[in-house]
C-alpha cells in the first residue's frame, strides 16, 4: 500500500472541507421585471402629461415627446433583450474595449459638426431629430470594465498602489471628460458609483479617505471657479434670496411640490407644467409627479427604487461568480443614486445638477442604458447559487 505524504495528505483534507458551489438556471426575475415596468409605465404617462403644453406650443402635437420616448422605449427593451441572452465571460472579456470606446464617444461631443451644443454645453453626438448622450454609455461602461477588474484583483484592492490607484485612473479620466461638456451631474454620479464599487470590493476605508481627500479639493475648487456651478451651490443654500434668477428652479419646483399636497391636484392637472417650471419634463418631472399625484404617488415611486434597489441586491448576493457580483451592485448602485440625487434637487436637498429621473424622466439615451443595466443585473440572476455540498 502506497504511503502517502502529509503533504499530500492535508492537501486531500483541504479538498474534502473545501465547499462545493452549486448553481442552477433559474427562470427571469419577475419581480425585478415588474418593479422597472411599473415604472417605466409611470414614467411614460408623466412623460405626456409634463410635456403636453410644450410640445403642443412648440410642435402642435400634444403627443410629440410621449411618441418620442416610445420609440426610444422600442429601441431599449431591444438592446436589453440581448444584454439579457448575452454571455457575461465575454462581457467580461471585452470590458476594457467598452470603456475605450466610452471614452472615444466622450472625445466625439467635442469634435465640430459631430457632437451637438445645446444651452452652453456639448453633450450629444448625432442630429438634433436623432443624438444619443455617450456621458449616459460611458457610466455604463465604467461599471462594467470596474467589475472586470475588482473580479480579477481580490486581495489587491486593499493595496492603494497596487490595487485602487490603478482602479481610480479610468474612473477620472471618464469623469474630467464628462466634466468638460459640462456635465458635473453625470460627472459625480460616475465617481459615487466608483465609491460604492470600491468599498464593496474590500478597499480600505482609509484609502478611500484618502483618495476623497484629494479629488473633492479638486470638485470645490471646479465648482467655485465656475459662476454657474458656484450660483447654483448657493442657490442650494437658499433659493429664496434670488427667486427669479439663480434660486428659480428650485422655488418652483418646491411650490410644485407644496401644492400637490397628500393625493394631489389630479393627473393631468398640473400647473407648473405650463411654462413655470423649466425641464418640466425631464429632470423635475418628479416635482409634476408629486403636484398630479401628491405626496402618495411621490412616495409611491420612492419605494419602488427602494424594492428596486433590494431586489438587485438580492440577486448579487446570489451571483455565480465575482464578475456578476460587482456587474449587478455597479448597476443597480448606478440607478439608485442617480434616482435619489435626482429626487434630492427636485426636493432642495441636493445642488441643481442635470440628472434625470430613471425610467421616468424623457430622455432617449437615459432610459436605453437603465433598462441595459436592468437586463444585465437580470441575466447574472439567470445562474443562482443555491447553496455548498
């Protein structure tokens, strides 16, 4: 009989305690799907009733912007459907190539006669009937080539040489680019969702102390040499002292609000629509919502984000495999903060920035990348892990 060395034979111990992972092919999440398509629905009927006015003064066609959002509607379940059957080892394998054409669609808005300069700002690239937003894919793309990453660095990222820095260089490049259109919204939803990334991977805190040290010097420092940037900041801090100026947006989003009180005016029946609170429909849409529906349908769309948020969640904690893991938090991380700082404006507890709503605001490129995200947090969720043998 062979004898066996203690070597070998603790190495066969370890095997024996080791636990097996299982996993199985479970059917699409229901519930996920029907969270996102109540609030899609929600948002194409907000979509008509914001916008009617204006699109009926300046098309003549009520309908103009809800026709609109249905075809980009079209166009996303189309583009979700694949990122749902697509296979997340080759999502994974293509991250960096997604990120490098992020950042070339970036460099594009800036490029004449390709990127599109609307209100002081060059974010789009296309033709005003048809321009997609690449800050919106470039989000995107940084949660995917991040997951790539902290899926294949482990123990690394608790390294600040090493591990986060290297981590931190894409994720500032994408944002400065954002930050130039100018975008400081988009921008710093970029860096939040970094954040969250990097603290669920196991960075330490005192590296991401660090690293805040650093980069928000730099963020006040953007926002006070920037008149725009500085008058909204103290617009934030009271926008009663100029109501008619920098303070505007927020006071008439707040008397939207106010009036709405507990079941609000009536669907349909908003007054701040007509031409007193400006991007009525896109990112204060939620401010008409609360004046139709009241303080009921605003609380009624905030806990779907939430059961949103915790239903993605679920599914990564269930995830086959690290990649699918940090995929579903970066996507579902993505959506949630950009829902609460977009509610956070329209409520005066955020500084002004042009963040839209998620599935509700009007927005062709917005919703495409949500509903993306949705499909990819959904396909990690088609292989669950179910427990060790």
């Amino acid at each position: 009989m062979p004898v066996r060395s203690g070597a070998a034979l603790a190495r066969n111990k370890r095997s024996e305690r080791a636990p097996v992972r299982s996993f199985v092919a479970t059917p699409p999440d229901t519930v996920l799907f029907a969270i996102v398509g109540v609030l899609v629905g929600i948002g194409l009927v907000m979509v008509f009733s914001a916008s009617s006015a204006t699109a009926y003064a300046e098309h003549g066609d009520i309908a103009y912007y809800l026709k609109r959002q249905l075809l980009w509607l079209g166009a996303g379940l189309f583009a979700a459907f694949f990122a749902y059957r697509i296979d997340l080892a080759k999502l994974k394998r293509a991250a960096p190539y997604l990120l490098v054409g992020a950042v070339a669609g970036l460099i594009l808005v800036f490029v004449p006669h390709v990127g599109l300069g609307v209100n002081g700002g060059r974010r789009w690239i296309g033709v005003s009937a048809f321009s997609l937003q690449p800050s919106e894919f470039a989000k995107l793309a940084v949660v995917v080539y991040l997951s790539a990453m902290l899926s294949s660095r482990g123990e690394r990222i608790t390294s600040l040489g090493g591990g986060l820095f290297p981590l931190c260089i894409p994720v500032v490049i994408v944002s400065l680019l954002v930050l130039k259109e100018p975008d400081m919204g988009t921008a710093s939803l970029i860096a939040f969702t970094a954040f969250a990334l990097f603290f669920t991977a196991g960075a330490r805190v005192g590296h991401l102390i660090a690293v805040a040290a650093v980069t928000v010097p730099i963020a006040a420092m953007t926002v006070l040499t920037s008149p725009y940037r500085r008058a909204r900041v103290f617009a934030f801090l009271d926008p009663w002292k100029d109501p008619q100026n920098t303070g505007f947006h927020i006071v008439q989003s707040l008397l939207a609000l106010g009036s709405g009180g507990m079941f609000g005016v009536g669907l349909g029946a908003s007054r701040a629509k007509f031409f007193y609170l400006p991007e009525q429909y896109t990112d204060f849409i939620f401010s008409i919502l609360g004046e139709e529906l009241g303080l009921v349908g605003a609380l009624t769309v905030i806990a779907l984000f939430v059961a949103f948020t915790y239903r993605a969640v679920r599914i990564a904690l269930a995830a086959p495999d690290r990649f699918g893991f940090f995929l579903a938090v970066g996507c579902a991380t993505m959506i949630a903060i950009q829902a609460f700082i977009n509610i956070g404006v329209v409520t005066s507890s955020w500084p002004v920035t042009g963040v839209p709503l998620p599935f509700i605001s009007f927005g062709g490129s917005s919703l495409i990348v949500n509903l993306i995200a949705v499909a990819l947090i959904a396909n990690v969720g088609r292989s669950r892990r179910v427990g060790r043998a």
